[in-house]
C-alpha cells in the first residue's frame, strides 16, 4: 500500500519567522505540499510509532493538506494521528494537545493573519515535542532537505472522514479524530478562576469576542458562553470560514475596525477583544481604550498573581526586542528576570522550558505562558477577565493605575507594506553600513546614544541569531527599531517601531503619534524611508 513517489526539488520552501507561507497557488504545484512535508519527516528523527498532531485555521486548502499530511504520516511509520474535528485546531490548541499527549510533534496548517482563499495565504508549520514552533536548526535542516529530496512515501487510501470524531486505522497508523475544543477549555478552565468571571458575567458585565470567522469561534462560544455564561452572541463572527468572510483575520486597528469603533461609542459593553486566524494572536480594548499589547503584556505579568495558575507569582517575562520596555519595569519591581529575544515565538520555548519565564509576549498581538508552548490568544483575553473579575474596576482604570505606578511607554509601530524586495533591503544595508557613525549625533535635539544590529545568544542553549533588528536608542529611553517583516508573502514589509518612557502620570494622556512626533521625524531622517520607498506614509500605524 505504501508508495514511494519520485520528486523534484523546489528552491523555495524556506521556512520563514513562522513555518512556510505561500499563496494558496504555490502550494498547489505539483508535489509542493508532499515535498515539504516528507523534507519534514526527513529532517527529524525517532518517530516511528510515534504519534503526530495535525490540525489548521480552517482557511482554503486545510482539508487537502491535511488528507496530504496523514497518509504521509501512515506511510512514513507515524503510530498514531491525531486530527482536529473538522480539520480545526486553534495554534495553541494544537500545543496543548502535543504536550498532554505527549507528541513527537504536530503539523499545523495556518498564515496566521494573513488572508485566505483561493488565490490567498497559506501555510504549513511543524512544531516539536515541548508543543512549540521548531527551532532554526529543525527549519534549516527542513529547508536543506527540500533542496534535494527526490522522493517521498504516502499511501494508497481513501480519504478519512475529518468530520466525525473517533478511531480509524490506516495501514499500521491509528487515525483519532477529536474534538478540538474540549482539552484546550479544560486547561483554560484549571487556569483561572472561572467561578469569579461566572459571577462577574451573571452581574451583567457584558463583552464583545470577535473571532473574525476564523478558528477561535468555537473556542469561544464553548468558554465564554457555554462555560462562563456571557450572553448569547458575545463571540461575533463565530462560524471559521475557508476565506474569512473575505476580511484579514488580524485583530489590528484597521482590521478589527467595527469593534475598535464599538468599544470607543455610547453603548460599549464593557471588554472587547479579538483572535487572529489561528487563534494565537490578541486585541484588548476596553471601553474607551485600545490597550497595546506592551502594555497588556506588562498589566497582566503584574496582575498575574489575581488567577489560580500564576497564584505562586512568575518566574520571569520575555519579550521580544522590538515590544516596548514597560514589561521590564514589572519584571524589575516584582525582583524577576526579563529576558528580550528575537521576534519570532520560538525564541521563548528555551526559556520556558529552562523555567527561566512564566509569562513572554510580543508587540504583533501575542501574548502567552508556559501553559502551552505557542501564544494564544484566548488565554490572554481570559486572563484579562480574571483579573477584571477580582478588580471589579473597569479596563481604562486598571491601564491608567498601572502607568501612574510604573510609567508610561508610548509606543507605536509603524509598517510600509509591499515595498518593493530590493528597496527594503537596501535600507536596511544602508542604515547597517552607518550604524557606528550614529552614537553622539543629534537629530532636532535628539541624542543618540547608542546604534546596533539586534544580536541574540539563547542563554539556555548558547545559540547565536545574529541581524534581528536595527536599534537607535537615544539619551533618555527613547527608541527606534527597524525591521524586515519575516511573514510577509508579498515583496518586503518595513517595520518602524518607536517608543518613548514618560515617568511623569500628569503627561500620560498624549494621543501617541503626538507623543512620538519627534522621533517618527527623526526616524525618517535616519533611513530615508521616503527616498527609498516612495512612500510618505505608512500602510499601516498600529
Ligand atoms: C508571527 C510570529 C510572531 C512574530 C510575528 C512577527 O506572528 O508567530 O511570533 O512576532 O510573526 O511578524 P513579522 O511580520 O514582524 O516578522
Ligand atoms: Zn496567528
């Protein structure tokens, strides 16, 4: 029954920040999926009997991949699949279900944010063991591999009913499909506290959830609405569609409009949040305030203690460079390390595992702990509930308590989108070529004080990741990093991210891009973004 299939190597399948990610048409070529895949399986050894978890967003072509993905799975020596009902599983669902039940690995099929459909995204990630995305030396020997593969194994069999749940077999390989949902509400439900958000919901606290008709839907429905009570379509655009509805699932300003614009009207409820694509991702917006997510990052490490899982206190935070430094001044109060890493999730696992952090996060919208080894998004909206349950105070309260306390960072970031490739890179090369002149230089009063290309050397397995970012740091706290996007799938996306520290509680209330008017100039003058894109705006101000 097992065939061995010849191939041809394609050039491309070089995983980015995130696994690979193509429009939908690529990954339709001939063998493209099946190439990947079996570069996977080359790339790691040990599974034989072992068991693997496959599940995506629900976006176009997850079924195809994932019927691709289990006969491969059968024909390679895998013992056991496990599936998500309907070929869905939430990012950090499917984490949880590798660790609980102790997988070689998992396969999750997503773009995350980004579009689907047709002609839009998609994507195939390969996580390990620990639940968390495969570390570089796991993506670079995967992209080595389909450099040269020449042939991969599947079987001859029909396709397996992803809709119902229970056991099949598939040559020597058990094939469970399981609910997707249950075991990620269950651990959610040991968590935090859901007694006092059941209470909290009965006394007429009203939310909006909007799964942006992507994978948190059923989530959503099952744990705030079946479980804690909240009103009947509290979860909004709960169904997953294969193109979303036609939206970007992002849980940005601009894409998670209708809700940013509900929760600063008249008749806000009282919390709205959202979910991305595959569920790892987060918006919080409380009535009147959109809360950035540096800033949520560092509220909930300094209220974590308020829900039952993190009642013994952290261990440490991570972020990633580019996220403001308001974490920092948490970690630094509370007497625990913060640990600044590369963009990119899989830079936390090493410190999760070494137990040097509990709770790590990012600016892009991602927020998490060691409960699983992905962000998620849910879990961040739920530990927000927790401590809105036992504070009793409402969202604006607790984010302006919390900078009279600790400060202000203003933060913004600021993204060109489809620039062209070349014009990207050569402002990035540029900016590196003159990195050593900048320190001692002023711009309209702004001193520079120190310039460099953002290196990180993992402290658990001494692994270096050189070139992440380009950071401008000026007398006083201010700061200025610019990136390449890793996730993008069409030309190159340039990253501004700008950040200012107010100590002083009577000048918090700036609208930001006020408050960070200087340094977006001078941002400008230091990289030329005009002269090297042709653009005098950004496509995105988040
Ligand atoms: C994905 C990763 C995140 C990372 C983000 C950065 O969402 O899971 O960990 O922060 O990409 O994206 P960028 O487009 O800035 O490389
Ligand atoms: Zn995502």
């Amino acid at each position: 029954m097992i065939s061995i299939i010849d191939t041809t190597p394609y050039t491309d399948q070089k995983p980015g920040t995130s696994g690979l990610r193509k429009k939908v048409p690529v990954f339709q070529q001939e063998n493209y999926v099946e190439n990947f895949i079996q570069s996977i399986f080359d790339s790691v050894a040990g599974y034989r009997g072992e068991t693997l978890v496959i599940g995506g967003d629900g976006r176009y072509f997850n079924r195809e991949t994932i019927q691709t993905a289990i006969r491969m799975a059968a024909a390679n020596g895998f013992g056991r699949v496990l599936v998500g009902q309907g070929g869905i599983l939430s990012t950090p669902a499917a984490s949880h279900l590798i660790r609980k039940n102790r997988a070689f690995g998992g396969i999750i099929l997503s773009a995350s944010h980004n579009p689907g459909g047709p002609d839009e995204d998609f994507g195939i990630k390969y996580n390990v063991g620990n639940g968390g995305p495969a570390p570089e030396k796991i993506t670079e020997a995967i992209y080595a591999r389909s450099r040269e593969i020449d042939r991969y194994a599947t079987i001859d069999a029909p396709d397996i009913d992803l809709d119902k749940i229970g056991t099949s077999q598939l040559g020597e390989m058990t094939v469970e499909v399981v609910d997707p949902v249950a075991d990620y509400a269950d651990l959610m439900e040991k968590l935090f506290d859901f007694d006092a958000i059941r209470d909290m919901f009965a006394g007429g606290f009203r939310m909006v959830f909007d799964a942006m008709h992507a994978v948190t839907g059923p989530y959503a429905v099952e744990i705030l609405e079946n479980r804690l009570g909240a009103q009947p379509r509290t979860a909004r655009n709960s169904v997953p569609l294969e193109d979303f509805g036609g939206h970007h699932p992002d849980p940005n300003l601009v894409h998670a409009r209708d809700l940013y614009e509900l929760m600063m009207s008249e008749n806000a409820p009282d919390f709205g949040a959202a979910s991305d694509g595959d569920g790892d991702r987060n918006l919080i917006i409380g009535k009147g305030i959109f809360v950035t997510p540096s800033d949520s990052l560092a509220i909930l490490a300094a209220n974590a203690h308020l829900a039952p899982g993190y009642s013994g206190g952290l261990k440490g935070i991570a972020r990633s460079m580019p996220t403001s430094a308001a974490a920092d001044r948490v970690a630094e109060k509370l007497g625990i390390g913060i640990y600044e890493t590369p963009t990119g999730w899989k830079f936390f696992g090493n410190l999760l595992d070494a137990g040097h952090a509990t709770i790590c996060g990012e600016e892009s919208a991602g927020t998490g702990s060691d409960h699983v080894r992905e962000k998620d998004g849910l879990w961040a909206v739920l530990l927000w509930l927790n401590i809105l349950a036992v504070r009793r105070e409402s969202v604006l309260d607790i984010v302006t308590t919390h900078w009279a306390t600790f400060g202000r960072n203003y933060y913004s970031r600021h993204d060109y989108e489809a620039v062209e490739t070349d014009s990207a890179n050569t402002l990035m090369d540029e900016l590196r070529a003159k990195l050593s002149t900048l320190p001692g230089t002023s711009i309209d009063g702004l001193t520079i004080e120190s310039a460099d290309d953002f290196s990180y050397q993992d402290p658990v397995d001494g692994s270096v990741s050189a070139n992440q970012g380009i950071r401008i740091g000026f007398v006083g706290g201010s700061r200025i990093v610019f990136r390449l996007s890793g996730t993008g799938t069409s030309g190159g996306t340039i990253r501004v991210y700008i950040e200012r520290y107010e100590p002083d509680a009577s000048k918090h209330d700036v609208e930001t891009q006020k408050a960070l008017a200087d340094l977006i100039a001078a941002a400008e003058k230091i990289a030329g973004i005009r002269k090297h894109t042709g653009r005098s705006t950004p496509s995105v101000i988040t």
